[in-house]
C-alpha cells in the first residue's frame, strides 16, 4: 500500500516529469551524478536507498529541479509519506559496468599497435641508406676505391 493517499508520491511525479522532458533514467543519473540505480530508486520511491532523510530530501530537491517539478511540490508529497530510515546498502550494485566499457578497449588496442608498428616499419624504412641500384655501381666503387 502507498503512504501517498492523497496525491502522486514524489517518485510518481519526478517519473512523469523525466518521461514528458524525453529523458532516460541514465540521462538523469548522468546530469545529477548519481548512479542510475538510485534515480530509479527515487522513482519507485525507494527513499531509504538513498541515505539519511536529510539526503533523500536533497536528491529529490536536485532531481526535481532538473525535470522542472516545483521542489515544493515534490518535499510536499515527500512529507505526506514517510521518508524511511537508511537501510543497508549492499543489496544496491552501485559499481560501474566495467563490460560496457571492455567491449572497445581491446579493438582500440590493436588498432594503436597496429599503427605503432607501421609507424615504426616506416620510420626504420626511412632511415636506411637507399640501396645503389645502378648497373655496375659496385665495380665502378671497387675500380676507383
């Protein structure tokens, strides 16, 4: 049961704001430099998720001027329910996704060591002597050496 009766809970309202404004949970999470797991906490009104009350009020204060929500609208609704104590965290993955970032990591890698070696290639070919191609160059050097 919600303990928002009497209107939309806060997480209802800064959700509907986000989808009317065409932002993703990730593009939200992003600008208020929160981890998205937390923005979509607010939204379900998962508060105790995002710390003590006092922190709780300010994510919502920050998201909520983001979306163009009345903060006072949103703290109104927040104080209608009952903003929970912390709870424990661990259950929430607040570690980046390191495999999104691994998928182009190694291509870049050996496209880079590839250019390094035909750097190289080229720069090695560039300072050896050009070798004397001329018909008798060798007999003419040892006749007039």
């Amino acid at each position: 049961m919600n303990a928002w009766t009497d209107g939309p809970s806060p997480g209802a309202m800064l959700r509907v704001a986000r989808e009317a404004g065409g932002l993703s949970i990730e593009d939200v999470a992003g600008r208020l430099r929160l981890n998205a797991a937390l923005v979509l906490a607010m939204e379900e009104d998962r508060l105790a998720l995002l710390g003590a009350p006092v922190f709780a009020r300010g994510h919502l204060r920050n998201y909520a001027a983001l979306v163009g929500v009345p903060e006072s609208e949103v703290l109104a609704a927040c104080e209608a329910g009952e903003v929970p104590e912390p709870s424990f965290l661990p259950a929430l993955n607040l570690r980046p996704r390191i495999r999104d970032h691994a998928r182009w990591v190694w291509p870049l890698a050996a496209v880079l060591l590839a250019l390094a070696v035909v750097a190289l290639f080229w720069w090695w070919s560039a300072r050896a002597p050009a070798p004397d191609m001329r018909v008798g160059a060798t007999a003419t050097r040892r006749a007039t050496g």
